[in-house]
C-alpha cells in the first residue's frame, strides 16, 4: 500500500506554491523531484566525502571509491544484472544511447548492415544511430506504430533480415505511456542472433525490471527521472558484447597503460567511464534506489496504475478532448489535446493555475507525425501524486477550454 500524504512529506519541493496556488506536478516523465534524502546524501558526499575516486591511496578516496563501486553494486541488483562489469554509469539514457551506437557501430555495423528501431522512439533512440549511419553506412529500418498506439509486430518481424545487427527499442513510450512487449521482441530478435538495446528511460521508474529475466542485451536508464540527480545514468551491457566494443571517450581511468606508440585499455566497466565520474551522483542515485524500494517497485507500480486509470476517467468526461493512444497495456502518461486549443496554450494557462505539465512533441516528432499532430499536452505521474490532484488538473482544463 502507498502511503502518499508520508511519501509528499518526503519531497519538500511539494509543499510551494506556483503563482499563488499549491503546486501540482505532472511533469514526472521531464524529471522527477527528489525526496529528501536523496539531497541529504549530496551535501553528506560533498561535505564528508569528496574525493576523487579510484586514483588516490588516501582514505577519502579510498572511502569515496568504496561509496561509489557500492552504489554500482545496488544499480546491478535493481535492474537483475549478473555482474557489476556490466553497469557503465554515464550522464543519463541519451548519453547511454550514444556511447552504444558509437562503439557497437565501431565494432558490429558495416555498410549495407541493418538496425531497427520504433516510430515511437525519443529523439535520443534516433539521432545517435542516424548519426553513426552516416559514417558506417548502416541502414535503419523502423517498426510502425498502430492506431492504438502499439508496435506492429508483425511488422516487425518482416523487417528483420539477415543484414540485421541490432534492435533498439524503447520499453515505456514518454508519449502514450504505451508498455511495449519487450519480452517477446527480445525473444524473436534472439531468435535471428540478432541483439536487443532498450531504452529504460520511462520504465525503471514505474515496473519492475530485471534485465537477465528480459533477455537484454543493453538497457539504458536515467537516475533524474527515478528520484535521483540530474547528470548520472546507467548503461547495462552484456559482459561478452561490452569487452568487443571499443571506448567511447579517452582520458584517465579508461586506460591501462598508455604510450606514444600505444595505449591499452582498462578492464569493464572502466573502459567506458573516460574521466572523473559523478560520483557524488552515483551515491545519491544508490539513495534514490533504496527509497523506491522502501516503498516497493510493485506498489508504485499498481498506484501509478489507478491514478493513470482515474485520470483517464476524469479526463474523458472533459468535452473535445482526444487522448492520444488507447495502448492495452500503459504506464503512468497520458498524452491529450482539447478542441483546437494550442498544446502550449493549455500547458501556459495551466501554469497560471500552479499546474505543471509538459506540452510540444516531447522529443518524439516522427511519432507526431504518424498520428497527425503538432504536438499534445502531456501529464505524467509519479507515486506522489493524488486523484484530488487530477481532480485539479480536470478542473483547469474545463477553465481554460471555456475561455476559448
């Protein structure tokens, strides 16, 4: 059971105001808050802690090391991964993503060669392949998006050849919250030889995830949009594809040794975490890991469920209103548009009620396209926030349609 009115007393940004009135946020798929303490364990880091780690045989460092390879050991047993070499910390999914497309291209991708991805991928699951196609001369191939907000799946399966190298696939769609069958892409994928990336970015936060369980051959996520700091991520990668691919950046800690004739490169994970890491960030990401799991995985999982259903209710009682994608099976966004009011109309007067949401193409323009939109507002949940807060929300979109 979630406990909400507890968990809000935890997140002291809940308790402003905005313009006057209570803050209500539904902008939890942009970034999260942070409960307190997660915040307590950055100042606690920086204050006791601070050192930079791996490198120096004094006790700070020593200690700082120790703090950050545990919190690599707590994002190992989160995710279900088998070994701590495969969790790379990295600046978020979209730099995850970008170190995958980079080395797995350098290492896998040759001209001719194929990889597929979604229609409704974030920009960030695109632009990195595109940007490696026109270096390798890869082609990539996309799954369409049904009516309802679905992959075709068997569509899917007609687009997978002998030329596929890799499927990169988003688990939760930012947009439609649509959950996509993971499970059965991987499986079909792995049934070709073919390796599956997924982008984890709107899943970890809100469904249990065991990467060994789905059969993933990379998942990516980010700590900001699961309570944790702006600046670190997690990249998971199987240990035997990991120690193939080269490093994306050069510097220290990455290294062996290094000559001017020629360098040879550190052991997993270090390979791939050029530079001093945010290692404060680690730490309180761990924090924010082991607060999600004081509450359950599962529990917030089904609370996020009924607030989705509620507002969904509520919202279908609105005149004029269109929701975005009708998936089977959704996480905690609803995406919508009212009459002809302009996304970034509503989303503006909605602020001036202290109502937070988030409106444009969020990062997903290809999906605007296919369903023949501009852009939507969207609301997003966390387990913070309450049906009397939907009901707020229901509230000010009646306001603002009546004034137009």
């Amino acid at each position: 059971m979630i406990d909400v009115e507890k968990i809000r007393r935890d997140f002291p940004i809940l308790g402003r105001e905005v313009y006057g009135k209570p803050l209500v946020y539904f902008d939890n798929a942009a970034t999260t808050q942070k409960p307190r303490c997660v915040i307590d364990s950055i100042s606690e880091a920086y204050c006791n802690e601070n050192a930079n780690v791996h490198r120096g045989i004094h006790f700070l460092s020593q200690h700082a090391t120790d703090l950050m390879e545990s919190a690599r050991d707590k994002v190992r047993q989160f995710i279900g991964a088998g070994s701590t070499e495969e969790i790379i910390f990295t600046r978020g999914t979209t730099e995850s993503i970008n170190l995958l497309a980079s080395s797995f291209s350098r290492a896998f991708l040759n001209k001719g060669d194929e990889v597929i991805i979604s229609g409704m991928e974030h920009h960030s699951n695109i632009v990195p392949w595109q940007i490696q196609s026109e270096i390798h001369g890869f082609k990539i191939k996309v799954i369409p998006v049904l009516d309802n907000g679905e992959l075709d799946l068997e569509a899917f399966k007609t687009l997978i050849s002998d030329k596929t190298r890799l499927v990169s696939i988003t688990h939760v769609s930012n947009v439609l919250g649509t959950v996509n069958p993971v499970a059965e892409i991987i499986t079909e994928a792995h049934s070709h030889g073919i390796p599956v990336a997924v982008d984890g970015a709107q899943s970890v936060p809100h469904i249990k995830v065991n990467v060994q369980e789905l059969g993933a051959d990379f998942y990516a996520f980010s700590g900001h949009k699961i309570y944790g700091p702006t600046g670190i991520g997690v990249l998971y990668g199987r240990k035997e594809l990991l120690e193939q691919m080269p490093p994306y950046q050069g510097g220290g800690e990455m290294i062996k040794r290094v000559t001017f004739e020629k360098t040879t490169y550190n052991e997993l994970p270090y390979k791939f975490e050029a530079g001093t890491p945010d290692y404060v960030g680690s730490i309180a990401l761990a924090k924010a890991l082991d607060y999600v799991q004081s509450i359950g995985i599962d529990n917030i999982a089904g609370y996020e469920s009924e607030l989705c259903n509620y507002a969904i209710e509520r919202l279908n009682s609105i005149p004029d209103i269109r929701i975005i994608g009708n998936a089977g099976h959704r996480s905690a966004v609803v995406s919508f548009l009212v009459g002809n009011i302009y996304p970034s109309d509503m989303g503006t007067l909605l602020d001036r009620l202290g109502i937070a949401v988030r409106t444009g193409h969020h990062c997903a323009e290809p999906l605007m396209d296919r369903m023949g939109i501009p852009g939507t507002v969207r609301a997003s949940f966390a387990f913070y926030n309450t049906k009397a807060e939907i009901d707020t929300l229901v509230a000010g979109i009646e306001r603002v349609r009546k004034m137009f």
